[in-house]
C-alpha cells in the first residue's frame, strides 16, 4: 500500500474512533480497545458485504478461524483496495449503529492487527509494512494496540507510542523492529502487558541478526508498576549486565520470557525477591554458565521454569522439588550432573518434565515411585501424577525402568533414549498408560546389561501410538505382533532389535499412516512383500539385514532408501525415476544387485547422495547422470563398471565424497579432478594412465 493510502487509512481509523467514542455518565469518554481476540461476529449483512466482501465470520477465536476461510488474512489484498478508496465520510456515514460500527473498525483495523493464525506464515503479501504514522496519538483512549507478526523492515520502535498513555496492552512482537528500544515507553505506566519480540532469522540463536531490538537499559521497566507480562525474546541485552535487579523491581511481573537475549549473568542468590507473583519464567538459549539459582526455589507460585540450553552446570538443587504448582520444568540442553532429587517426586502439579541432553546419573525408580503414588482428586483415576510429558533422553541414568511408570496414566510422551538402562519390560510397565502417544526407549554404549521388552503374542496395548522409536531394545526374536494393530502410527523405528523374523504381509496395511520407516540392524529375513506408502513417506530403512529378493522399490514420495548390507538381487528398476520422482538419497551397497546403472537415473534431479558398492554392476556410466548436479555424495566402489571417467563428473559443483575404487575404469584421470576435488577421493590410479595436460 502506498505511504499515502496508508496515513490516510490511519486519519480514517482515528476520525472513525473519535466520532464513535462512547461518553460514560459523567461525561468522560470511555478507553477504546482495538483487538479481535475472542470476538463474537455477527453475521454481516448486505451493506457489510458491499463494503468489505466477505471479510467477516461468523465468529473469530484467537484467528483459528482463518483455516476454515478463503485464505488466511482475510483476504488483505481485497480489504486494502476496498479501504483505499472509500472516504471518510463515506465510513463515518456508515456507523448508524454499535454493531455496524464494530465491523467497519475491526476491518479497518486489518492494517495495523497482528493476525493471530494458528499456521502463521510471514510474507511480504500478508504483512504490514512502511511507517507507521504519528495520526495513533488521535486515539486518546486506546488501551489495547497490538501491530505483532508484521514486517516492519527493521526501523524503529516509534517514540510517539510512549504518549499514548491509556495503554494496558501493547504487543510488538515478530514485527521485525530494530534498533535501540525507545525510553519514552516508561511513560505507559498503566502498561499490564507488554511483548517486544524481536524476530530472528538465525538459525543458530547465539547468532543474532542485524535486524534486531535491543537496549542499553532496562531501568525504564520500573516505571511499569502493574505490568503482568514482560517478553522480550531475542531482544539483544548483552549491554544490561543488572537485567535482574530491573526485573526484580516489578512487583505485579507474573511471566517473564528473555530467551536469547545475550545474558551472561545469572545471580546464584539474592537479598530478596520482590515478584513474588512470577508463575512463569522463561530464560533459554542464553550462556549463563552458572549454577541453577538457589532463590528459584523461593518463588512458591512458579507453574513453568525454562532454562533449556543455558550452559547451567551442578546438580539440581533439592528446593526445586518445593515448588509444588510447578507444572512445567525445561532444564534440556545444559551440563547438570548428579542424580534427580527424591524431592521430585512431590511434584504432583507437574505436567512436562524435559531434562534430556544432561549428564544426570543414577536410577529414577525412588523419581517415579512417588510420582505414581501422587494424589490427584480431579482424575478419574483417583492416585495420579499429572505428568505428560517425560523427557529425560541423552543422559547417564542407569538401572531398571520401574514398573511404577505405567501408574503415570497421564503420560502422552515418554522418550527415555540414550541411557545405560538394564532389565525387563512387561506389560506391568504399560498397564495405565493408556493416553500414551510417544514412546521412545533406547540404550547407549555404557549400559551394562540389555534391555528387554518380554510381552506374549497375545499381548493388547493399552495405548494406541502415534510415534514409536525402540533402539537396542531386545524385542524379537519373531516380529512384535502388538504392532499390528497401532493403527494410527507415522513414525515406527525398530532397530537392533533382534528380530529375526520374516517382514508380516499384513505390516504396511496394518500402519498405514508411517511416514518414516527404520527396521535396521536386525536379521530380518525373506522378501520385502509390495506395500503402498503414505503419500507422506519420506524415509525408509532396511539396511543390515537378511532380507532377499528384487530390490523392494516400489511407487512412492520417498526421499531417503537405505537398503544397504542385505541380499537383494537383480536390476535396479529401469522406471526408477518414476517410481521415486522425489528421491534424494538412495543406498543400495552390499548387495547382489547386477545390470546397469539405468538411464533414469539421471532423472532424478533431487538426488544428492547414490550409494551403490559392493554389488555386481556392470558397463558404462550413463549420460544422464550429467543432471545429477545436486549430487554430494557419489559411491561406486567395488563393481564392474567401465569405460572413461565421464567429462560431466566436473558439473558435480556439491559433491564431497567421491569413491570409485575397484572398478574397471580406464583411460586418463583428468587435470580438473585434483582442481575440484571432493573431500574425499578414492579411486584406483592404476587404472588410469597419466593425467591428461
């Protein structure tokens, strides 16, 4: 939208607003809150749809609305060039009445709203842009301004917003402003909430963008006396080194979110802690190398700690498992040693426990136990924990998986990979778990002795999953038949396992929803019998097997085959590109598989990685292969091919890993291979002769 078009939209929203200000009794104009949270629409009429379309449902939640719409934003495009060209008069003619007022406003409002979407998607189509004009401080009653999940381009947080003093709200959040953070926002001191959210594109979040808030102070904040809500996410705060005491100084603060935003300091204890209403605290993705603070035990209405990837070292301090409200503890990603606190187990509140990626040791048996015994009066089934979630993977925990696991009914996720676990799994373990949805158990290098899973055929899941991942877990040796019936599973991994079974006929039409399959390192024997894929396969793996037959490539969205190290014989199928249009990976090595490598091949413009050694495969190498330009990892050692190395080999600008040993290749090795050579070059020279000049 043109500057223009935009102030004048912006004049038009503030007439708007000033003409239909409502006067209380004694003659007071009333604050003016412009939001669309929870709104209740009613159903527009013939001039609405004159005016706008049909812009407005029936009714807006939060925006999940906007799924079941025409297209999410509510067709912006249309509003703004139905908006452009409509006067003032034009508008304020049309508020004869509250509710025809309210339509008009909040369409209006679709310039300067953050669109709540529950699949959010930032694009320069959708979102606002430009300056925002200084015309806001007409809406002298405004209380409630929210400009979030825009595109601002990186200026500045206006000045002027700190002289609209009527506001409780204000919300700025992945707006992408940058730049300093205006000290004329302590002059909203009604403010009970307030996100300034700076977007970044880095992926890696200790590499901050260009494009970034940040302060030199955070002395201002004091002037907020009734602020509820601070967020200042990936806001850069590496020049505060006092950012708690500042904090510390809100005694209304009830969430505080500063993840990513450069602090290095963490106080171990203080004098005294003044927000005491804090029920969340979110502190990730910052380098605080420190140990978890004693005065976090302290604050006794904390429902939710987040200190994931903070480099905090030590041992878990006991007075964590004091804060009985806890509902949500995050502590992932950090160097903590030690065992977990048999106080953990009053915490009966707590629905998400995530600690994996640790160096946490010992057994979890005493952590559970209580767990299970925690009384619960609003579940149905009396003695309950309300643990959800469980994540306590990459860690050294060690021991047996106590049995007292399957009384936490509650669970939906429970990953306990990577640990020295030891012992036997029964159905006692899963009795109650019957809301379970995630189940992830493996083990690691240092475990002692071997995990077992000992359940009959016979035996009935009480849970029905939707992810599974068992890694080193003794389950054959014959194919678990409870399998068979998790019907609403999309990603099964079962890998050194001890099957050695033969692959169920009935497998792929049992689960037909997997999107990743991983069956490897078992001894899985017989033919790969013909299955239809989901449309949203992407991944599958049969390697390290005992498996026979033609090679099991059937018609699918696959982007990653591995079906290396097994006895799968015969031709690579001439239709390959056909039948696996969107192939990125494939790993045929240590097989017998004879022929040629198929012309088709090279028309799998996706491929990066081909991996063929070790089998019988003979001739040429195609011409096709020329458009295999996204290759990076191109393996064909210990076959028959023959002939010159193809010239195209030097369009390969990506390859990493080349390897072309014992083969029957001749001719000359060329001059350009030394020039761009891959990381990793194996061939065998005698073939050649001299490098050609």
């Amino acid at each position: 939208m043109p500057p223009t078009q935009l102030r004048f939209l912006q004049r038009s929203i503030a007439g708007a607003c000033r003409a239909a200000t409502p006067q209380r009794r004694d003659g007071a104009s009333q604050p003016v809150v412009l939001q669309m949270e929870h709104v209740q629409w009613p159903k527009p009429d013939k001039r609405d749809q004159n005016l706008a379309g049909d812009l407005v449902p029936e009714e807006v939640d939060d925006f999940e609305a906007v799924e079941a719409g025409k297209s999410p934003g509510f067709e912006i495009e249309k509003a703004r060039e139905v908006l452009a060209v409509t006067t003032t008069q034009e508008m304020l003619s049309s508020l004869t009445s509250k509710t025809h007022f309210l339509r008009l406003i909040i369409i209006m409002l679709i310039q300067i709203y953050l669109f709540r979407m529950k699949r959010w998607k930032l694009t320069t189509s959708r979102a606002l842009g430009g300056k925002i004009s200084s015309s806001l401080l007409d809406l002298k009653y405004l209380s409630y301004l929210d400009l979030s999940l825009n595109n601002f381009d990186g200026i500045n947080i206006p000045k002027f917003l700190g002289s609209l003093e009527s506001l409780t709200y204000l919300n700025l959040s992945f707006s992408l402003f940058a730049g300093v953070i205006p000290p004329h926002l302590w002059n909203l001191s009604r403010l009970q909430y307030l996100d300034l959210h700076s977007f970044s594109f880095s992926i890696n979040f200790y590499n901050f963008s260009s494009q970034r808030l940040e302060v030199e102070s955070l002395e201002w904040v004091n002037a907020f006396p009734s602020l509820k809500y601070l967020g200042m996410n990936f806001v850069n705060l590496e020049k505060v080194p006092n950012w708690f005491h500042a904090v510390n100084m809100l005694p209304s603060l009830q969430e505080l979110h500063l993840v990513g935003c450069g602090l290095v300091s963490l106080p171990h204890s203080v004098s005294s802690i003044n927000f005491t209403l804090l029920s969340a605290l979110d502190l990730s993705y910052n380098h605080f190398n420190s140990f978890i603070p004693h005065w976090l035990s302290n604050v006794s209405g904390l429902s939710t700690i987040k200190l994931k990837s903070t480099l905090l070292r030590g041992t878990l301090p006991v007075g964590l498992g004091h804060l009985t409200n806890l509902r949500v503890l995050n502590l992932a990603g950090n160097n903590l040693i030690g065992r977990i606190p048999n106080s953990f187990a009053n915490l009966c509140n707590l629905q998400a426990l995530y600690m994996y990626s640790n160096n946490i040791n010992g057994e979890i048996t005493e952590f559970v136990n209580g767990l299970s015994q925690c009384s619960n009066s609003s579940s149905e089934d009396g003695n309950l924990s309300s643990l959800q979630a469980l994540a306590l993977s990459y860690n050294q925990l060690n021991g047996t998986i106590p049995k007292s696991i399957g009384k936490l009914s509650m669970l939906v996720s429970l990953d306990l990979t990577e640990n020295s676990w030891e012992g036997v799994l029964t159905k006692a373990h899963f009795q109650n778990l019957t809301r379970l949805k995630s189940l992830r158990l493996s083990t690691n290098l240092n475990a002692k002795g071997t995990l077992v899973l000992d359940v009959t055929h016979e035996w009935v899941p009480p849970f029905q999953l939707e992810s599974i991942f068992l890694s080193k877990v003794q389950i054959g040796p014959n194919f678990p038949a409870w399998l068979k019936i998790q019907n609403k599973l999309n990603f099964l991994v079962l890998d050194n396992a001890g099957i050695s079974d033969t692959i169920p006929h009935g497998l792929w039409k049992s689960c037909p929803n997997v999107t990743y399959w991983s069956l490897s390192n078992n001894k899985l024997r017989g033919k790969v019998p013909y299955f239809q894929f989901h449309p949203l396969a992407s991944y599958f793996d049969l390697c390290y097997n005992n498996l026979e037959g033609p090679v099991p490539l059937f018609h699918s969205n696959l982007r990653v085959i591995n079906l290396g190290n097994n006895m799968f014989s015969g031709p690579i199928p001439k239709n390959i590109s056909e039948l696996l249009p969107k192939l990125s990976w494939l790993d045929l090595s240590s097989n017998s598989i004879t022929g040629r490598i198929p012309y088709a091949i090279g028309m799998l413009k996706e491929l990066n990685g081909l991996i063929l050694g070790n089998n019988s495969l003979s001739g040429k190498l195609p011409h096709s292969m020329r458009h295999l330009s996204s290759l990076n990892v191109l393996s064909l050692p210990q076959n028959y091919l023959e002939g010159e190395l193809p010239s195209f080999f030097r369009n390969y600008r990506n390859l990493k890993s080349l390897d072309l040993g014992g083969n029957k290749f001749s001719g000359k090795l060329p001059a350009w291979m030394g020039e761009s050579s891959p990381y990793l070059l194996r061939c065998n020279p005698s073939m050649f002769r001299k490098l050609e000049k």
